[in-house]
C-alpha cells in the first residue's frame, strides 16, 4: 500500500521542520530536505488510487523509458536552500499520484494539426507530410489537407456533433503500474549556466520525475467521426504519442513511452 499522499509530501510536508531564518547553505536544512526527498521517493504504487480516476475501455498502455518523464515543472517549488528539489511537480489532489489532465493529452494530440487558416481558403498545415505519412503508415488513409481539417475540427472542436455527449473525450493519463520493484518517483539534476559558454561554477538543480519502467495508461470516450473508426483514431493516437512524447523537455529525451500490447 501507499505509506502517504506524495503530493501532500511534496507540496504541503515538505517545508515543515525547515529553519527559513538560517543561512541558504544550512546543513540541518540540507539533512531534512534530503530525509523528506527520500520518503518521497520510497512511495510506491497503490492501485487503489485508481478508483479515483474516471477510465474507460478505451485506452493506450505505455512505459516510461530512460531518463523518466517531467510534469508540473511550471509550478513553484524553491527556496534556494541546499538539498530541496526546486522544480515543481503536477499530482492529483486527493490520491497524491501524477497524473497527466485530459487536456494535456488532448493538446498532445492535436499539436501535429497545428498551422494557419487564412478566410475562405483551405488550412495550411504546417506539418502536413508526417499527418500523411502516419495516416498512411497506420490505418491505410491517403488524406489530403482537407481531409485533416474536417478532422481536427470534427475530433479536436466537435465541430459537427450538435449533442455534446457525441464528441470525442480525451481522459486523465495515470499510473497504472510502478516499475519492476513498485517505485514511481525519483529525481535527476539540470545544470544550467548563467551565461551561453560559460561553465564555470555551475549549480545542479534537482528535480522530481517519475521513473523509467513506470506504466502510463491514457484513456478516451471516442467516438466514429472525421471520417475514422474509434480503432483507428487509437491507431493515430498511438502513433503520434510515440512519436512525440509527453510532458516536459521531450527534446532532451524525457516523455519518450514505449507503447505496451495488452491482451
């Protein structure tokens, strides 16, 4: 079972016992941060949180790969004192799991349909030879730009569904499974400089991920519109999650999932 709420440790227990009026360098600070960081760390998976999550039996399994994955690194979490992961981190409120919002996914998704639309005239995709390329090479499909453009609109806006129970979901992506011991969280460092070249000095700063080896599963409510099967709309999402990545610093390796077959 799950010893505590993560979140709640890692936003609410974290600064408590801290002495804010010693020096930034303190080391009974540094000694409480690192004995809090590794309580985070030794959660592990509770399936039980899951009742908690709206899921569906539509949904795409994946793992984590090497180094891990980053969300909520947006959010405040530093004191400039030594030891403390300083980067924020997005969990679930109730249960204290990450988790990935619906709009999240849903913004994933569609971000290879980006491009630019001018009055009267058809979208300008901007990344229109990989959507053929992946309509292709996953469900047979030799779409045209306006073929993807009645299907953004009709997947992504809804556009044609006059009921609104008839548009496609896009749900909550969670934990579903620890790694091989039951761990999902760890932490890894960043070494920024302070200026292009320069690396003298330089201060690591760490912060939270979820592990490599973690399973993520994504859930969806979807229906038959835009011109594709539910099964081949999973096929599409499949393919661009994959290929894409979720989370933050996809460009450095964090996000990639290695997409899991479930019998």
């Amino acid at each position: 079972m799950q010893a505590s709420n993560a979140g709640w440790l890692f936003y609410k227990d974290y600064y408590q016992q801290i002495n804010f009026r010693a020096k930034k360098e303190d080391e009974n600070n540094e000694k409480l941060f690192k004995d809090k960081n590794a309580a985070i760390f030794k959660q592990k998976f509770d399936p039980a949180c899951l009742a908690s999550f709206v899921r569906s039996k539509q949904s795409l399994h994946f793992k984590t790969t090497y180094p891990g994955l980053l969300i909520g690194s947006g959010y405040n979490h530093e004191t400039g004192y030594l030891g403390e992961i300083k980067i924020g981190f997005h969990f679930d409120h109730s249960t204290g799991m990450p988790y990935l919002p619906g709009s999240s996914v849903k913004g994933v998704l569609r971000a290879p349909f980006e491009g630019s639309k001018k009055e009267n005239e058809p979208k300008h995709f901007k990344h229109l030879g990989y959507l053929q390329h992946i309509f292709q090479a996953t469900i047979g499909k030799n779409w045209q730009a306006s073929d993807f453009e009645a299907f953004e609109l009709s997947v992504f806006e809804g556009a044609g569904h006059q009921n609104m129970y008839q548009h496609d979901v896009f749900l909550d992506a969670v934990i579903t499974q620890g790694d091989s011991q039951g761990y999902f969280l760890d932490s890894d460092f960043i070494t920024p400089h302070r200026k292009p070249g320069l690396l003298r000095n330089p201060i690591p700063i760490q912060f939270l991920k979820i592990r490599p080896g973690v399973e993520i599963s994504f859930y969806f409510e979807l229906r038959e519109s835009g011109g594709l099967r539910v099964e081949e709309k999973k096929k599409v999402f499949e393919r661009i999650i994959r290929d894409l990545g979720v989370g933050a610093k996809t460009n450095v390796g964090y996000g990639n999932l290695e997409f899991l077959v479930k019998k």
